[in-house]
C-alpha cells in the first residue's frame, strides 16, 4: 500500500515474463506524462523522478559501453589508470573511481 493509502495496481506481464505491481510509474509512461505536459514533476515524488533518472542513465552508458567507438578510450584507460573496486558498467575490469567514472560518462554520450 502507498503511502498515501492507495493499493498498486498490477501492470501487464513485462519483458521478462513477470507481473509488475511495484508501486511506481512505468518509465515510458512517466516519460510520455512529461513530455506531454501531464503534470511534469508535479506529480511525481522525489523517488520517481529518482527512478527514472536511473534507467535513462544505466540505459544509456550500458548502450553506450557496448559501442565500437569506446575503444580507444578503454585501451588509454587500461594504460594509464590503476585497477580498483570501480565498475565501469558493461565492461569486466574494475577501474580506479577517476577512470570509471571517465569511461561511464564518456559511455553516456556515444550515442548522442
């Protein structure tokens, strides 16, 4: 139950099979309120918007990891940056903070 004493509803079966009844927006619908002029941030809890933020960045650097252009930037990475505990997502190394973030924001932005 919400917080505001509303029950989810349950939303059709997903991609992966499964029902989703969480209680949040689904992205595109969220996306398509926005965009339309539907309420915007007004209707939205600071944990949706959150939400949201999230897929579209872990959407994009993991599109943009995968890109064949990266290279370049991986093999300069893997050169001049120590290994360590961060994950540059999409890529099996663990890099230093600096690098990681280097190689995820650079991810971010190879499809623009």
């Amino acid at each position: 139950m919400r917080h505001d004493g509303v029950a989810p509803q349950p939303r059709p079966q997903g991609a992966e099979g499964g029902v989703d009844t969480e209680d949040r927006p689904a992205p595109r619908t969220a996306a398509a309120s926005v965009w339309a002029g539907g309420g915007g941030a007004g209707h939205w809890s600071l944990q949706d918007a959150a939400r949201v933020g999230a897929l579209d960045y872990f959407g994009v650097v993991s599109a943009g990891a995968r890109h064949p252009d990266l290279g370049p930037l991986l093999q300069h990475v893997s050169k001049t940056y120590a290994a360590g505990p961060s994950t540059a997502i999409g890529l099996p190394t663990p890099f230093v903070a600096e690098a990681a973030a280097y190689v995820n924001a650079t991810a971010g932005h190879m499809h623009d």
